[in-house]
C-alpha cells in the first residue's frame, strides 16, 4: 500500500459554543468537545484509508482551560502513525478570541481509529510517510502511545511493550 503523508488527512471543524453546549458555569461541557473531536477524527482517519473507520480508544485528552459560551473553537486532526488495521489521530484544540481573533492551544488528544470491512472485522490501512520535524516526532511517539493504551487496556503485558521498558525502569 502506497504511503501517505499527515497532510492528506488533515482535517478542520470550527464550533461556536451555544447555550445547550454549556455545563452550569457557561463554559463548554467536556463531552461536548469530545464528541466534536470524535468526527473530526473519524474524517482524518477516513481520508487516510478511505475505509469506514471506528474509534478503537481515546488516549490523552486534558482540558487546560474553560471555553466560554460564544467562544469559537477549530479542531485540527491529521493521522500521526498508522500500525496495520489502526491509526493514530492526533488533534490539537485552538480558542479564538472573540473580539480579539487570537488563537489559543487549549489541548491535544491522540485517538486511535480502526479500519473495518462490512462486518467490521480491522482491514489493512496505508503507512503514514511523516515529512515535517513534528510529524516525525509524532510518528516516532504514537508507537509508545499505542503500546501505553493496549496495556492500559489490558490487551498486552508490560513484556510486550518494549517502548515501555524505560518508563517503568524508573528511568
Ligand atoms: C476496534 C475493533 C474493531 C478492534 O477489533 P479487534 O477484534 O479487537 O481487533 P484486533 O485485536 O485485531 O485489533 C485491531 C487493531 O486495533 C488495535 N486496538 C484494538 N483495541 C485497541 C485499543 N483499546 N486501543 C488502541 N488500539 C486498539 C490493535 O492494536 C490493532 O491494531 P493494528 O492492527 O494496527 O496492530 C473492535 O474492538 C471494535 O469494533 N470496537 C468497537 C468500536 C466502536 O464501536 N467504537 C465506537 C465506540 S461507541
């Protein structure tokens, strides 16, 4: 299968934050903005394999600061790793202020989406060719996410998440 560069898949959505988007104090509901993430990730994982895809786990998502009621909030997503059936999204979250038109970071996430034929049964997806600096950083990274998320998910033993070794040699 001939490899694709991040850029192939990246994808944007821009939201404004409406009342039902709220939880009491006015900001964005965190559910809100996974779920936002969610199908901008499944649309980046789409346009790198054109398979319908699934989310297999959401890894690393923390809310640095509220996001008030008017904000206007973009998702970026573009695949930073793809494995055999799976690959790693990685989004990153931008504020823009209402009267000031600044973008702020507010957070990254790395989903994982699996590829799956009409019974859903993880088909082969195209290799991922990182050519920027961070998509090479991001590529070199997603191996020990995915192995960090399959042992956190009770799907491997720490003997087979060698990426691990140094983490929990205290290293
Ligand atoms: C995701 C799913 C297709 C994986 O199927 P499976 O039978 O477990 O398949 P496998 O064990 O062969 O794993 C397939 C790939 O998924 C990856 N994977 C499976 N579970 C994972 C998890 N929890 N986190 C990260 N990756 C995972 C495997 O590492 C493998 O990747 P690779 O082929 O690139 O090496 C299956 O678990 C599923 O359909 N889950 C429900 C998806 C869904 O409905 N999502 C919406 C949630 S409401």
């Amino acid at each position: 299968m001939q490899a694709k560069s991040p850029k192939e898949s990246f994808t944007t959505s821009t939201h404004i934050v409406l009342p039902n988007d709220t939880n009491v104090l006015g900001n964005l509901m965190g559910g809100r903005l996974l779920h936002w993430m969610d199908i901008t990730a499944a649309i980046a994982a789409n346009r790198h394999c054109r398979r319908v895809v699934v989310t297999a786990s959401v890894n690393h998502v923390s809310f640095n600061r509220p996001i008030a009621l008017g904000d206007t909030v973009t998702v970026e997503a573009r695949i930073s790793r793809a494995f055999t059936t799976s690959m790693e999204v990685y989004m990153e979250v931008f504020v823009e202020g209402k009267t000031t038109g600044e973008k702020e970071k507010c957070n990254d996430a790395a989903y994982v989406f699996v590829a799956v034929d009409q019974v859903g049964k993880p088909i082969e997806v195209p290799p991922v060719l990182p050519e920027t600096h961070k998509e090479k950083e991001l590529f070199d990274s997603a191996l020990r996410r995915k192995q960090l998320g399959l042992l956190l998910a009770g799907k491997i033993k720490p003997g087979e998440a060698p990426e691990l070794k140094e983490l929990f040699a205290g290293k």
